[in-house]
C-alpha cells in the first residue's frame, strides 16, 4: 500500500508528474531517508522532445515512453501511483485522486506540466493535433497515415485538401513536424503509395510572429526557414489562425486552407491541476514561486517545470524548457532534503545550456550558451547525440540509435502502423481511471 | 488508382489479405507480368506468432507489424488498398469494400484468415480477449499492465480476482500466453510493484481435452504442462468454460472463478467473408477447395491459409498453421501463372517443416518431421532462430532480435505502457474506414 502515514517513520514525498522535472526530483531522493511516491496519469516517463518522431512514424512508441516503475525497480522506499490528480488540500496535506483514495504527503512537489494552449482559437481544441503526449503522437501518425490510404483510394480526395497538413506555431515543436512530416511523404510515402502523386500533398507552417524560432538566434531562424522551404514547407510567417473546422481552417484575412489536419503547436499554458490551487499565477496560468521554487504561503510545496513560474533573477521569467524542469526538480528536492535536516533552504539558479531544434537530416540549429551558434550537419549531430544522452533508460538509448540509424541508411520508416487498439471492445478496470479520458483540457499529471 | 481495367493490358491478380498466405502470393507474383492489388482492412502485415509478445510487453507492436506497402516499395505494379472486404461478387469478378469502389479482378486469391470461435459460450465474445490482430494485442497488455496499477492502488481488489488470470486453450497460442503472462508477473511486476504483492496473481490455463498440446507429441504435452507448473501456472486439462461474466467465469461443474481478464486462445473459425460466398464450407466455416487451392465453380477465385478447408491428400484436412499459408499462397500464384500461360495447373503438396510452441526462457517444445523431438534449451534455440527467419523485413529481425537480448539479459520489459490513442477525440478520415471497428466478428481480410 506503499507509504503508511500510521506506521511511517520516514517523511513522505509525493512527487505530481513523471516528466522531467517530477522524474528529477524523484531521482534526487530515491536514495535518501525519505518514502516518495510519483503520481502521474500515465504508467510511463514521456521524452516530449521526440515526440513529432512517433507521430512521423521514426521512433516506436516505446522508445519515447519509459514505464516509471522500470526506473525505480531497486528502490524499493519509491512508489507509483497512476492516477489522475483532481486536486490538493494544500492545509490538509493531501493530494485527490479521481476513484482513488486519497495521499497524505509531508514534503510535495508539484510538476504537472503543461497543456496545449488554443488561445481559445473556435474549433482549434476539438479538432486540431496537440503533441503533447504519447497517445497524441499516435493518433497523429494513424491520422496521418490514414489520410494517404484515403486518398490513394480515392484520388479526387486530394483536391479537397486531404493531403494538406497545417502546422500552426513556428517554435521548435512546429519546425520539427513540419520537417519530419516533409521528409516522410518526399522520401518515405513516395515509395510506398504507388498510385498516388504524393507530391500533391502540401504542408503549411504558420507562424503568428515575423520569424521562424523566436527564442533562437536570429540566423537560426533564417536558416530554418531556408531549410523547411527546400524540404517543400510552405512557411507563412505574419499569418494567424482564425477559426478551424472539420475540412478546412481560415487564416486571418480570410483565406480557406482546405484541411484535414492542423497539428497545434503554438503554445503551452499550465496544466488544469495550477488552477485547482489557491495561489496566485502567472503567465499562462503558471503558478508563481518563491525563489526557493516553494509555493508562497506553503513552504513545504513546490512548484518545478512547466507549471512553475519562476523568476530568471534578473527580472525576467525562465522559459519552459527540459533543462528549466529538470534543474528545477533536483532543486526542489534538494530544499525537501535541507528542510528535513533543519539546513537553510537556497535559491534556485538556472544554468543555461542552450536550445537547439532539428529541420530534418543533417539539418539543425543549435544556440548554445557563450554565444556558439551552430547550423546544419554539426548542429544535427550534436541534436542527435544529447537526445541520445538524455534520453531516460539504456534500452531506450540502444533502440532509439538502432532506429535512427536504419532510417538513415534506409529512408524506411518501421513503425508506419495505423493502430487503434481502443477502437475495440474495452472491459473495465475496477475502481481505476481507465475509462477513455475525453477532457484532455484535465489536469495533466 | 492502381490497376486501371479501362486501360490495363496486364492481368489483374487481387489479393484479400495480408497475412502469411497473402502475403506469400503477393510476393511470388510480385516481379511477374501481373498487376498486383492486395487488401487488408490493416496496413501491416501482422505476425501473428509473436502477438503474444506483444501483449505481455516483450516487443514492440512494429517488431510484428511490418506496413505492407513498405514490403512492395520497389514493385511498381503492385498496390494496395487499406480496405474491409465486405462481399465478392463472383460472376462480375469484383470484390467489394466498405466506403470504397469495389475492385475488378481477373484472378482471385482469398487469403483472409480466421477470427476467434467462441463456440456460443455466453459472455464469450464480448468479454473474452483474443489475440489474432496488434490491436487486440495492445489492448490485452494494457489491461494486464492496468489491473495490476489497480491492485497496486487498492489492494482488497486482489480478492476479487483482479490479478487472477484465465486462459482458455492448451494448445500453442494458450500454452504461450500463460507462460510468458507468468514470467512477467514472476521476474518482471516483482520488481515493478513495490506495495503489492504480485505473488497473490493466479494464472490458470483452461483446456477442455485432457492434455496440452493435442496436436504435439504426448510427451511434449507433458513437458509443457510441467514447465508451466514450474512457473506457477495452474494448469487445469479435461475442463471447460460455460460461461464468462465481467467479474468471473463459470466453469463445467459449476466452480466460478473470479477474473477481470479471460484470454481466448480456445479455437478459430474462418473468417466472416467465407459465409458471405456461395459456396461449400466445411469445418469451422471454411471454404473447402480442389486440390489447386481453386473454389469449385470458380477457377479463377483460390483460397489459402486458415479461410480454406484443404485437403491433406490422405483423408484428412490440413491444420491452421504459418507454413500451410505460406506454401498455399505461393501455389496459388503459381497457379495464376500458369493459367494465364496457358500450362495445366497442379495439385497442392504440403511440406510438413513440424510445430513449435514456446513456454518461457530456455523452454520449449518443437515437433519436426521425421521423428525428431526437441526439448528445453535445443527446442528454445530452434524456435528463437525460426522466429527471426520467418519475421518479415531485416529491421524487424534485427528489432527483435534486440529486444529479445536485452529481456533476456535484464529481466526487463520496456513496452510495457498503457496506450489507449483511440480514446481521444477522433478526426474523421473522409470516405474511409476510419471509424472504430467494434464488430470484431466482421470479415478479418
């Protein structure tokens, strides 16, 4: 039953979130004196910077998933819950669970991520393609998929805009889909679709800004642009989204894309569990921390990652990014540590190191800190080598760097599946949250 | 739009189909002067013997699944259809698709496999979980995997039979599922599930006859049946399921066993297509077909694998197995050939290459011909060799062949995710068929 509040003698951490920042801090203390429990409503780790691989058929689902028990197998002080996080009785000290019993905590650390942010754009959360998730990434490949066996059966399909595909936001995510989504119908879907002209198909990145990857150097931007445009992108910067429907989306000025697919990529707010919280917030709906990451008010609750607010020191705020989330856990949890040893608590400093964002093949932008700016072949290389190291899990690490080397030998792509195993009869799970969860607005721990 | 009859010179050969038999007719006519059409209501080739690695988290759903248009990439004339076959019309030599126009054809080979036969058990059909597609696959390890999150969360549930597994059927699918559902309880959850204990889980294996693997040597039987004790697995022969319930089975005698998942591994039937046509069947609904494979009446319309009823040239008919497909679907391509150069056809001659079952690390049981009997560790090497010959496509091979390394070695399982892509909001494929699939009892091409 895990942690016992009766019988315990060792302060309990419970951890909201399995992502970088949740998975970081559980890391921290997974030897120390302490009982954790992580909660998240997924049974697996995601490594989000890889997803738009499995929605473009690179990576299998298992590469960017890793089971969160498979990371504390030896620890055996840390605990699992999957489960969906409704809300925190920040005086009781307790974190509420949709059909389950609630958990007591000592020390908590909030790191619930985020969740797509539609700007309340009409139609664009019903109908357009979040990448947030695994299962997103999944159903956007079937989606994917599916529109090319559609057309191919019925050609006259395509000029009713089935072989469009929309990608709104030109951050990193957008460049990356709208790269990978180029090189699979080029280079993978023109040899598989032998009576179809895939060269019809149009892929259509729209940015609301004057430029590509705002948070980039400028030339990285430049260079991306340049990139995605000899890769067949049509890049529309200066262009927002106005309305989406079923079969097309309208820009502003009131041009009609016919469409069956806007993948949304244009910005993040926190998950729904920040607003659930009595504190205040910030941008997006973030929660606004002490520079300690501890949550005004309650010192013994933190706030790391995606769902944090928090101050860069010189006036600013830090963006929402892997390093921010998994320096910010290791923070937290070092704070739980100093607190139960009665030792002052530190602020949290963000060492910077970089963001990079990949185009397609030996196509990338790297800005790394003092200034390095790398592009092209070095700049892929150096992508594709810290994502191996990132990457949680050896397995992962080994299947992941088997895969990308087939596909580059090959121009093949294993996992070009169309799965729908929900699509079948579904036996409940008793007393669980198995039920199809529709409300992906939820809170996202 | 593929084959064009207005303006075809080639003959046009139509494949219903993608399993072994299709697959291996497909690819036999391939680099010959035919137009080539295969359809599945998949696009992957499924190997079906590994399923239940999938589903008990060993492999990745694309180490079995292989696309089929990837297996095609350089075979210009050979296309494909992403479609369910819902009726052939056999004077106007035309299959018919759901939502699709129907395709023409000039030769005819039916290669669409069989479905679970749940023999009117009530309960059965809606509540069991078979293991004949990925989907069902996944589905299965997602709710094996969810059951124990379940246990995990409230352990009372484990009275009620939460973590008790049943498995009907003594035959290879039955004897390989329950033992590699026994080891990932045993050397895998062990490890997993630190407030549980997993050693509470019951797998009982349910066979009607009166020892496992009927169609095996008797000793083979015996030595499966002890290496499943071995591993914890209750093993109950001359016993009979009469009816299955969400929260328990009824077995012959009245003796109720309380279970949230029944795995169905009892017996097969053909496919619902094989009714559809006017024609003879024989056992489990099958087509009976001459000697060359061809439907009485009907020339030019063979059919292979596990939707035929064959003749084994000695009285008896031939059993439902990868090789009889295989060999089958590259006699009736011969045959296609033949008739279109006008040579006599030929009779259909199986090579029996033997059965194998597998029932864990180092054990295993292989029957090959000429006596040869093979046990433990040699059948184990046979069959993990076997398995990555007859895997479709290099990567696969060399996928698993990775995984099955790396679980070997570690005790680890790392698809072991609970993915449910299908229970997001949906966005219709025009004209397609897209939507969810439930009636699991449709034609299975």
């Amino acid at each position: 039953m895990g942690h016992d509040p009766e019988v315990a003698v060792r302060p309990h951490v419970v951890v909201i979130g399995a992502g970088f920042g949740g998975l970081a801090a559980a890391k921290r203390l997974e030897d120390e004196a302490v009982d954790v429990t992580v909660i998240d409503r997924h049974n697996y780790h995601t490594f989000q910077p890889l997803l738009y691989q499995v929605a473009t058929a690179g990576l299998n689902t298992a590469d960017v998933g890793y089971a969160v028990r498979g990371l504390f197998r030896r620890q055996r002080r840390v605990f699992f819950r999957k489960a969906q996080v409704t809300g925190i009785d920040l005086d009781r000290r307790r974190v509420e669970l949709r059909d389950l019993p609630e958990v007591p905590y000592d020390h908590l650390i909030v790191a619930a991520g985020s969740r797509c942010n539609t700007f309340g754009i009409p139609g664009a959360d019903e109908l357009a393609f979040p990448l947030y998730t695994l299962e997103e990434a999944v159903r956007l490949r079937n989606h994917v998929i599916s529109l090319f066996e559609a057309a191919s059966a019925e050609p006259g399909l395509v000029a009713e805009g089935v072989l469009t595909f929309v990608v709104v936001g030109g951050g990193p995510t957008g460049v990356e889909v709208a790269g990978a989504l180029a090189e699979l119908v080029e280079k993978v879907f023109a040899d598989d679709f032998h009576d179809l002209d895939v060269h019809r198909s149009r892929i259509v990145l729209v940015e609301q800004g004057d430029r590509l990857l705002a948070a980039f150097d400028e030339h990285s931007g430049t260079y991306a642009r340049a990139a995605l445009e000899r890769r067949g992108v049509e890049v529309r910067t200066g262009t927002a989204v106005e309305s989406v429907a079923v079969d097309h989306v309208v820009l502003a000025g009131g041009e009609v894309l016919h469409t069956r697919c806007l993948v949304w990529a244009a910005g993040v707010q926190a998950g729904a569990l920040a607003q659930a919280l009595p504190v205040a917030r910030g941008r997006g709906g973030r929660i606004v921390v002490h520079r300690d990451l501890s949550v005004p008010g309650y010192p013994d609750v933190y706030c790391v990652g995606d769902i944090a607010d928090i101050d860069d020191g010189s006036g600013g705020r830090l963006p929402q990014l892997a390093q921010v989330a998994i320096q910010g856990g290791r923070h937290a949890a070092e704070q739980v540590l100093r607190t139960i040893e009665r030792r002052p608590r530190a602020d949290f400093h963000y060492l910077d190191k970089g963001t990079m964002a990949t185009i397609g093949r030996r196509a990338a932008v790297a800005d790394l800190p003092i200034g390095v700016r790398l592009r092209g072949m070095p700049a892929w290389l150096a992508w594709l080598l810290l994502h191996l190291v990132y990457l949680v899990g050896v397995r992962n690490r080994v299947s992941v760097f088997i895969n990308w080397a087939w596909n580059y030998l090959t121009w093949d792509r294993g996992p070009r599946l169309i799965l729908r195993p929900e699509a079948l009869p579904h036996t409940p799970i008793p007393h669980s949250d198995a039920a199809p969860r529709t409300d992906q607005a939820g809170t996202s721990a």
